[in-house]
C-alpha cells in the first residue's frame, strides 16, 4: 500500500535540531539554507514556496537584482574583455565572433546566475537580514520575538 505525500507537508518535524551551515555550502548548491536536504528552485531560476524536506518558508528571501549586478561585475566584464581583446589581437571574421562569443557571452552570464541567487537566498537566512524597520512585521507574521528567526 503507498502512502501518499502531502507536498505542503515537510517530511522532517520543524523542531528538529538544525545544523549551522554556511550560505556557501548550501546556496551556491542550491541546497535548503536551514537543512541542506531540500531544495531553494523549482526551475531554473524560480523559487519553491518552502522547502520540500523541512518546510523552511521562504517569503524572506528577495535577492531582487543583487544575482543580475554580480554576474555583470564578476562574470560578464571579463567575458566582454575576452571578446574585445580577440579583435584587437586576432581581427578575425565574424563568424568567430560568432561562435566564440555567444557561447562566452553564454557561460559567463547564465550559467552563474542560479548559484548566485541560491548564495545570496542561503545569506539572507544564515545573517537573519531583513529591512531596516520590519522586525515588527516579522514578528507579527512569523509569531514570536522581533527579529528571531529560527536557525
């Protein structure tokens, strides 16, 4: 006979006792910040409502644009550099413009993209961040201490 398995439903209690664990170690995996079982995506890009294992909300996570600025300054510059610095050197064709490029252009800004938004969601509740004056407001929603967050 096979149970079935409510996906509202963390299948780990809520109280039980959860490991410290860096942003890096779990975000940039895309791993749960709180048990490190679960999951932070549904796709690519888009979050889960809460995580599958443990059931950690993840309402308090917003990265907004902070993933887009660290692939442009990180990651996207030096592939720009690449592709400049070939023309200046090599004056080739378009064509391997083409097929250099896009698939640098390809490397250094999508692929980082996920482990940089996992990191950044993991930092938000490994260092409990949330903005300035909504400590009440967390309080309220969450129930308990301003400010507290489980850890």
């Amino acid at each position: 006979m096979m149970m079935d398995i409510d996906p509202q439903q963390p299948t780990v209690p809520a109280e039980a006792p959860w490991k410290p664990r860096s942003a890096i170690e779990t975000g940039a995996f895309g791993r749960c910040p709180r048990c490190g079982e679960g999951h932070i995506f549904r796709g690519f890009l888009t979050m889960r409502d809460r995580c599958e294992m443990c059931g950690l909300d993840y309402s308090f996570a917003d990265p907004a644009d902070g993933p887009a600025v660290f692939v442009q300054l990180f990651a996207c510059v030096p592939g720009v550099v690449f592709i400049v610095m070939l023309e200046i050197l090599a004056r080739p064709a378009v064509w391997v413009h083409i097929a250099v490029g896009i698939p640098v252009l390809i490397l250094t800004t999508v692929l980082p993209m996920r482990p940089i938004k996992g990191w950044l969601v993991a930092a938000q509740y490994v260092t409990k961040a949330q903005e300035a004056g909504t400590a009440q407001l967390w309080a309220k929603l969450h129930g308990g201490d301003a400010g507290q967050r489980d850890g």
